[in-house]
C-alpha cells in the first residue's frame, strides 16, 4: 500500500516538472532565435544616436556618443553618426538589415540635402560579433568602402571578443575614427537671426526709426513750404508739395513692406527642426555604401 502511494507521488512530481519544462520552452518554440530584431519594426531610442539594444555601451560610451552628436549639430554640414548594437539579426547578413533600417524614414540619419548620416550596427548573432558600417551617399568619398573596411580590421580583436567590456571599446575607437573622417566644414551652424549680417538692433532702427525720423523731418519742411505759401508764395509750395507726399509714402513702403522678407530669412536645417539637439534623423538619404564583417 505504502508503495502505490510512493509511486502515485512520483508520478504527481513527475507530471509538475515537465509542464514547469514546457512552460519555460514555450518563449523559445514561438521563437527559436531568441531576442531577434527586426530591422521592419526596430524603433530608434530617445536619444536617437545611441540605440544600445544588446546592452554593450557603457553609460560614459553612449555620453560620449551624444555629446559629439551635439557637436555635429553645431556644425555647418551636420552630419550624424548613430550606433546601434543588436542581439541578432535572424539570419540576415549585416548589409541587408541595415539597408532595411535605411529604407525607412527614421533610421535616415544626416542632413537632408547633403546625405551626411552614417549608421553603426553592431549584432552579437550568437558570437559572430558582426558590424556594419554604412554611409550616406553625400560622405561616401570621405568614408569610402576601402576606408570602412581599414577601419574595422584595426578594431576587429576587440569587436570580436567575447568580453562586452573589449567590444565597447572596439566600438567607440571606430565611433572616434568615424567621425574624424566626417567634414564638417569647420564653421558654426548660424544661429535663427532676424537678418543675415545685421544685429537686432539694426533691423529695429531701419524698420522702426528710420521711416519715424523721415515723417518727422518732412512733415517739418511741409509745415516751411505751407508757412512760405501763405507769406505770397502759394506757386512755389504748390508744386512743391507733391514730390514731398511722394516721398513719405514711398519711405512708409519700403519701412514696412519689406519687414517679413528680413525675418524669414533664418535657416531651415531639415534636422529635426530648431537649433536645440535633435532626437530624430533628418532625412538623409543612404545609397548602400559601407562595409562589414
């Protein structure tokens, strides 16, 4: 007896076991390659830049990344640099599941107009450890592929090893050499002014006291020529007056008409939009250069 009880217990812990086993299997039955992105639905982070989904960048590291995309900012040609480091890319080789990020509008990173962005990738892909570097077509001649791939064989022991502390390092020296290849053109971006090469107080004197000043003084020669005309001279400050009226209105036009025209002049990035650091790409358009291993 006691032993039918001994074996209808073990049957009761056997049965608790496996379905614990098969509970715990069933995240990776639905998905066999476990933490794959997908390159369709992958969304950048916050800081847009720095998109660390397989946890390797140190906090310094991706500091470090925001703070020269600030810089680049501050820049006349604005170019972006974004590092993005995943746990797999589901069996897709680097060049294909970057050049799927790049199809879509927020992974267009750089300037619109001048295609200045390049993209990082790093993917564990189970040890393989692959990068991808891949360039906008306006820094294709600064960064061409040759160049790429100098770069990664300097820094490939660390990007290959297993430790994350050796791959975060391998990661931002080639974040550092990346960037040093990227012109700049080595002027500040101007700041919004209300006109190019004229201070605020400026713009307000010529459109404000200048067309004042110029009432002021004709109404006094008017206020002469009507003195003068009632002393006998009616003729002289008849034909006189008409050139006078002419004057002040032209004056009031070009006081007034012209004020939008010297505040529309601000620059229009197509980075994100305003001067204050972007958390989004600005359009730049990627023709598949790079390279990768």
């Amino acid at each position: 007896m006691s032993s039918i009880k001994i074996n209808i217990f073990n049957i009761r812990l056997a049965l608790i076991i496996s379905l614990s086993v098969l509970l715990g299997l069933i995240p990776f039955i639905a998905n066999p390659i476990a933490r794959a992105e997908n390159p369709d639905t992958l969304k950048p982070s916050q800081s847009y830049v720095v998109n660390d989904y397989a946890n390797i960048l140190s906090d310094s590291s991706q500091q470090h990344i925001i703070n020269q995309a600030k810089r680049f900012q501050a820049t006349k040609s604005q170019p972006q640099v974004v590092v993005i480091t995943v746990n797999n890319t589901d069996g897709m080789d680097m060049k294909n599941f970057t050049n799927e990020l790049t199809l879509r509008s927020v992974w267009q990173a750089g300037k619109k107009g001048q295609d200045n962005g390049v993209l990082i990738v790093f993917a564990k892909n189970n040890g393989q450890n692959n990068v991808r570097v891949a360039t906008g077509t306006g820094v294709e001649s600064s960064l061409p592929d040759g160049k790429i791939n100098q770069l990664l064989n300097e820094n490939r022991s660390q990007l290959k090893s297993s430790d994350n502390t050796q791959i975060n390092q391998g990661l931002m020296k080639l974040f550092d050499e990346v960037c040093q290849n990227i012109p700049t053109n080595g002027q500040a971006k101007a700041k919004n002014s209300p006109a190019k090469g004229l201070g605020l107080g400026w713009v307000l004197l010529l459109v404000v006291l200048f067309p004042l000043l110029s009432i002021f003084l004709i109404s006094k020669l008017m206020r002469r020529n009507k003195n003068y005309a009632s002393n006998g001279h009616s003729s002289a400050g008849g034909q006189s007056s008409w050139w006078q009226w002419l004057l002040l209105g032209s004056l009031l036009n070009s006081g007034s008409g012209n004020r939008h025209d010297s505040w529309s002049d601000s620059d229009s990035n197509g980075f994100g939009g305003g001067d204050n650091f972007t958390d989004s790409g600005g359009g730049g358009d990627f023709g598949g250069g790079g390279s990768d291993f």
